[in-house]
C-alpha cells in the first residue's frame, strides 16, 4: 500500500522514538503505546511537489520533515536551538517556502508562561526567516506574534495577524513607541519578510477571520472591565461586500443561550457559517454577508451538538459541518465531496473515519486521513484525476502488530433514571465478564469522548482490564441541558455519573467488584479523585494525571491572568469549593492513589498533585506522586508516557493483588 515516499517516510519515523527501549511484558507494551503519534501535522504544497509533516524527535521534542515527492529526498528543518522550541503546525506560503509556527515555554518573572514563534523556510529547509515583529524595549512580552490566517493561492505572501506591542521610549534612544498596540493584520511576504498593513492594531480585538479571498470580513472583541479583567462577553462585527466600516453582527453575552457566534467565512460563497442553539443544541447557520445577514440551517442534529466545520483548499473553502452521535457523522455541503467520501468508506471499509486535510491549489490532489477505534490510521494521497490513493505513512508504526480492543458505545442508567452515553472497551481475545475494569471519565470537563483510536484506553484493553468513558453530564456536545451548569460547578451531578458507570459495570458483570479502578487525566483525574470522596468503597485503585484536587487553589493560580473572573465563575464559591475539593477531604479514602504530574504544567499547576500527596499522607493513605521534569500538562514525551503506563499497570495489578 506504502509507495516509495511512503516507505522511505516510514523508515525515519521507525526511529523518532528509538530512545524508548522495549522490554518484556507490559513494559513492551507500555513502550509501543507510550510513543507518541509518527504523525502530529501534515501539509501538502500548492502544487502538490511537497508534503511537511510534523514527527516526534527523541522522546520529548518534535521536528518538522520535508518530503520532495518526486525524489524521496526527506530535509528536517533544524534551528539549531537545542530543542528549546518545538513546531506545531507548518504550511506552505508558495510551492517553494513553508511556514511554520513553533511553540515553547519562557519564564517572565516569576511566571511560567507559553509563546509561539513564525519562521518560513525553503522548500529544502535553507533560508530560515524569523516573520514575527521584532522589538527591543517591548512594554510587556510578546507571547503569541503571529498566526497566518489567509493563505491565498500559494503566490508566496500571507494575511498574518499579529500582536503589536509598543516600545517603551528608552533614554538616549530614538526608538519611541508609535502607538500601535494590539491585534492587527499584515501582508507578509514570506521569502523577504517585508511587511504591508492591512488591519490597523486594536487593543480590544481578540481575532480577525479572513475570507479566503484575501479579505478581512470578521472581527471579535473580548471586552474587559476597567481592572483588565474579561468580561465573558463577545462582539463579532464584519464587514457588509465592498464596505470598509465595520457593522455589527452579533453580540454573545455571557449568560446569552441563543447568541449567534461565527466560526468561519467562505469568501466563495459571501458567507460566514455560525452557530446558533435550535432546541437547546448547537446548530450550524450560514449568514449572508451581503448586508441582508440573512441566515439558512445547514447542520443539525436533534440529539446532539454540531460542532465544527470542514474546510478544504488554500481558500478555507467550507464543505461540511460535523457532529458526534455515537460516532462522528459529517453534513457534505460540496456534492463532488461527499460523493468522494462515500466512495472512500466503501474502499477502506476498516477505517471509517475518513477526514480531509488539505489539499494542492487546483484541489486536484489530497492529503487524506482513514482510522478507526482498533486502526491508529494511514495517511494518503489521492490523486483525483487517476482515483489513485497513494499510502505515505501509518499514524501508529510500533502498534501494526498489536490486537486492540474494539469500542462499542453503550448506555446505562443513573441513579436519577437519566440514560447516560458511554464508550466500553473490551479486552482483544473475547473475555467479557469478571473483568478488571477502569472507568475513565474524560478531562475538560467542557469536553466528550468519541469513537476512534485511543492510546491510553487501548494499552489498558491490551493488558486486560475492561476500560468504560462515560459521557457524564457536565460533558459538551450533548446541549445546554446536558452540559448543567459545567462540571465545577455541577460536580455532584457529574461525579454522580460517573459513580453510577462503576456500578453498572459490576451490575452487568462485566466488571469484577474487587478489580475496579479509576483513571483519569486533568478533569478526569479530578473525578477519580472526587469519586472517592463521594464513594470510598466503590472504587479499589485511584490513578489521577495531573488532576485538579482543590477548587480554591485552582482559582488562585489564575490571578494574574485575564481570565482570574471567568475561572472563578466556572468554578463556583462558598461550600461548593470545600465540599468539591479532594484534597479537604483526604480522611475519606479508602483506595491507594497514584499520581503523575509535569513540573511545567501550564494548565493545572503541579502544587495541585503535591497538595494532595500531602494531605493523603497526613490522613495515613497510601498515596504515591510521580513527578516528570520540564514535562507539561499532556506529558508529551514517550519514556514519560511508558513510565506511566507501565508504573499504573503494575500499581493496579498488585492492588488487585496480581
């Protein structure tokens, strides 16, 4: 299936996570499912000559590959920087100069905090050109200075929005500050870097939305009280064909339920796609941007949410709208598409999810991705005019000859009586009853699980253990009533769900009572926690990653960010925060704890983890924090990922002694 690129592209992963070292057992296993994904991003060139990936380099950093198509010849892009910034995503200026945007964490006084940087490159990675706007006496850091948010059709200059941060005037110094401050939009060519202002900086807009067709059509405004605080409101304003004054087009207030909010504009078609709530769910509108704003429902669900849009081409053509009943469905707008994607399902029938990822110029070629729950997924290219779809790379090489578990989704009841939605992974081999078995609740909590591949889920099913996701309420994607009051601040209810789960997995017998186990990550590592507290005798093993273990803490690490309010009414205050927090309540358990947390997380600090090791070791539990070094809130490092999996299998297993 592999052609010649695909092979020689298969060969240089096989040894991006080499210093990962297989071992017997489950630690082999926790090795091959520990190693990050071969393939984290991928673009093809506009005239379909090139393809840059994004691969995992070592165990932690991440390397941008160039693949000429023609000759096989693969270029890494190096910086020489010793892997102080990693890329994110790449895409291609012109058929000869690539983009990319690289992330890294910086300290600023006592904080810790993100930035990313843009830098293009030849096709053959020389040339490398920093495109972001330098200072040298900035007023305050610049975290994030740029983001390509038009292509245009691969003539080599982009439509980048960046952040313009003001000059302090130094003595003796002739640099002043110009009074350009905020966020605005420049023509940058990407091989000179020579830069043409398009959107004069404005401190109050948070984005710009372009149209594909070189254009500015959509802003949002973040307001903010007069302390710098956000409001949790926003403004869309845009801009009617052929005016130049901006006029408003929706205003979505914090407690509004039937705000219409865009997420996209099609320049083919004049029109922005938004969201709008039809019976208490997210439903997709296309708004005429003609000045009429007339709007039309193109997407909907009755059961579930819409929520996001399919895009093809260099314009950010809009071709469908996509939700998740029990797997993720997609609305074709496009004819040719959905025609192509029904053609592709009844080719690789074993990889139903089928997704778009980019495409040449003309569209003639494109870059495709197919997987499913117990296949990690191929990457191809398929060439339209010959119907021929080329493999170049699978998503997951270590796991080819690993059996997985399939993914059902299930349902059981609350104690309430509300059906709750739910995913049951099974072992490979057949077992279905008296299992050991986790229940997984997912992080977020503003977040769903859904069908498909999943490394942590699938190295528990390869060990044995049955694994459930329960779609607890507090979950998104299932509407307004569903989603409560978010799972902060309805963590009863949430928790409720996700108690229940464990019970009707024991009452079904697919679970042996002894052997049950929670695990969860950020969120989900909260409720294994919080379980506990509600339940100690219902779960016989706790594994929390990089959880949230006490409210009032959480909200105390947002102060001095922007949004400090908004954390504080996502999570709520008065009894709520004693009576929600895991680690004020460290007497109640019963179960052993083992926990894992990055020193760096920028997410859910590590004082979370290591407030609650304390308080449970105070209380006489048993409780056991692994810290990783310079690692972040998702762990993305292959031997850390190992670690864990190999430490938290053998955790459960002596647990449930053997």
């Amino acid at each position: 299936m592999l052609g010649k690129t695909g092979v020689a592209l298969a060969a240089l992963l096989a040894g991006t996570n080499a210093a990962v070292q297989a071992a017997p057992g489950g630690e082999d296993l926790a090795a091959k499912f520990g190693a990050r994904e071969a393939v984290r991003q991928v673009s093809l060139a506009p005239d379909g000559s090139h393809i840059a990936y994004i691969v995992p380099s070592g165990t932690h950093g991440s390397a941008a590959v160039i693949v000429d198509l023609v000759s096989g010849k693969m270029t890494p892009l190096d910086l020489g920087d010793g892997g102080k910034v990693t890329p994110q995503r790449c895409g291609w200026a012109s058929a000869s100069r690539l983009i990319c945007k690289f992330y890294g964490i910086g300290d600023y006084g006592a904080q810790r905090i993100p930035f990313t940087r843009l830098l293009a490159f030849d096709a053959d990675g020389s040339h490398p050109l920093y495109l972001g706007r330098k200072t040298h006496h900035a007023e305050r850091p610049n975290q994030f200075d740029g983001d390509v948010i038009d292509w245009r059709m691969g003539d080599g200059k982009v439509l980048m929005q960046r952040n313009f941060v003001p000059e302090r005037a130094e003595l003796g110094s002739n640099l002043g500050n110009d009074g350009r401050d905020g966020l605005g939009v420049e023509l940058v060519d990407a091989a000179t870097g020579k830069a043409e202002l398009i959107e004069r900086p404005d401190g109050d807009t948070e984005d710009y939305y372009a149209d594909g067709q070189g254009n500015i059509r959509l802003k949002v405004e973040l307001p903010r009280g007069a302390d710098g605080q956000l409001k949790g409101d926003a403004i869309y304003s845009y801009r009617p064909t052929g005016q130049s004054k901006w006029t408003l087009f929706s205003k979505s207030l914090r407690d509004d339920r039937q705000s219409l909010d865009p997420i996209g504009v099609d320049g083919t078609r004049n029109v922005a796609f938004a969201t709008r709530r039809l019976d208490g769910r997210l439903a997709l509108y296309s708004v005429a941007l003609d000045g009429s704003m007339k709007s039309e429902l193109v997407s909907s669900n009755p059961t579930v949410d819409v929520d996001s849009i399919v895009r093809i081409g260099r314009r950010g053509r809009i071709i469908g709208a996509t939700y998740i009943t029990e797997r993720r469905q997609t609305d074709y707008f496009d004819p040719e598409y959905k025609k192509l994607a029904a053609a592709l399902a009844r080719a690789l029938p074993k990889t139903p999810l089928i997704h778009f990822l980019g495409a040449t110029a003309d569209e003639s070629k494109l870059l495709i991705y197919a997987g499913s729950d117990t296949d990690p997924g191929m990457y191809y290219l398929y060439t339209k005019a010959t119907r021929k779809l080329d493999g170049l790379t699978t998503a997951r090489p270590e796991l080819e000859d690993v059996p997985l578990g399939a993914m059902q989704a299930v349902r059981f009841p609350a104690k309430d009586g509300t059906i709750i939605p739910a995913y049951l992974t099974l072992p490979p081999g057949g077992a279905t009853k008296g299992l050991p078995t986790i229940v997984m609740p997912h992080g977020g909590p503003a977040s769903r699980d859904e069908w498909g591949f999943d490394w942590l889920v699938q190295f528990f099913a390869a060990r044995g253990y049955a694994v459930l996701q329960p779609e607890f309420r507090g979950s998104t994607g299932y509407g307004d009533a569903w989603f409560a009051d978010n799972g902060f601040k309805s963590w009863e209810l949430a928790i409720g769900d996700v108690t229940d789960a464990g019970r009707w997995l024991v009452k079904e017998g697919i679970a042996d009572p002894a052997k049950l186990a929670i695990v969860g990550w950020s969120y989900g590592g909260y409720a294994a926690l919080q379980s506990n507290v509600v339940d100690p005798d219902l779960f016989k093993a706790v594994v929390a990653i990089a959880p949230v273990t006490d409210f009032g803490r959480a909200k105390s690490e947002a102060e001095g960010f922007s949004n400090r309010d908004l954390v504080e009414r996502q999570i709520g205050s008065g009894e709520n925060v004693a009576k929600g927090s895991p680690a004020r309540h460290a007497d109640r358990f019963k179960a052993p704890v083992l926990m894992f947390h990055g020193d760096i997380d920028l997410n859910v600090g590590i004082g979370q983890s290591r407030l609650m090791d304390k308080r449970l070791r105070a209380a006489g539990k048993q409780s056991t924090l692994v810290e990783f070094p310079k690692l972040d809130h998702q762990l993305d490092d292959s031997e850390a990922r190992a670690q864990m999996l190999s430490r938290s299998d053998a955790f459960l297993r002596k647990t449930f002694g053997g």
